[in-house]
C-alpha cells in the first residue's frame, strides 16, 4: 500500500512541475486597485495555498463548535 501512495505522490508532483512548466507566461490579476503581473502557476499556486488555509481555519472552528456543543 505504501508503493500506491508513493506512485500516486509522484504523480501528482509530476502533473503540477508540467503545469508550472508550460504556464510561465506573465498575467495580470486585479483585484480591486490592487493589481499583480506574475506568471499564471504562480498565481494558481498562490490561490491554492489561500484556499488551503481558508479551509484549514474553517474545519478548526467547525470541530471546534462542535466539541463545545457537545453535552458534558
């Protein structure tokens, strides 16, 4: 089972080296007045950890709410 993840590790690292790879053109992203030119894996690499982290926070309050519901 170990040699399953391992490959599925691998290849999942491999799909994202290619994407960064072939998507090095520069982008400009806005937001508001702010804007950033950077090239497009950058910036999906930069979302994908904002939304790693948003949804870290929000499984935490979650559990949280709910060890705090629970009847002692």
């Amino acid at each position: 089972m170990r040699w399953v993840h391992l490959t599925a590790i691998v290849l999942i690292v491999a799909v994202i080296v290619l994407f960064c790879l072939q998507n090095l053109e520069l982008v400009t992203m806005s937001f508001l007045r702010f804007s950033v030119r950077a090239p497009l894996a950058v910036l999906a690499v930069v979302a994908y950890f904002l939304g790693t982290m948003t949804g870290a926070t929000l499984l935490a309050l979650v559990r949280r709410s709910v060890r705090g519901a629970r009847p002692s």
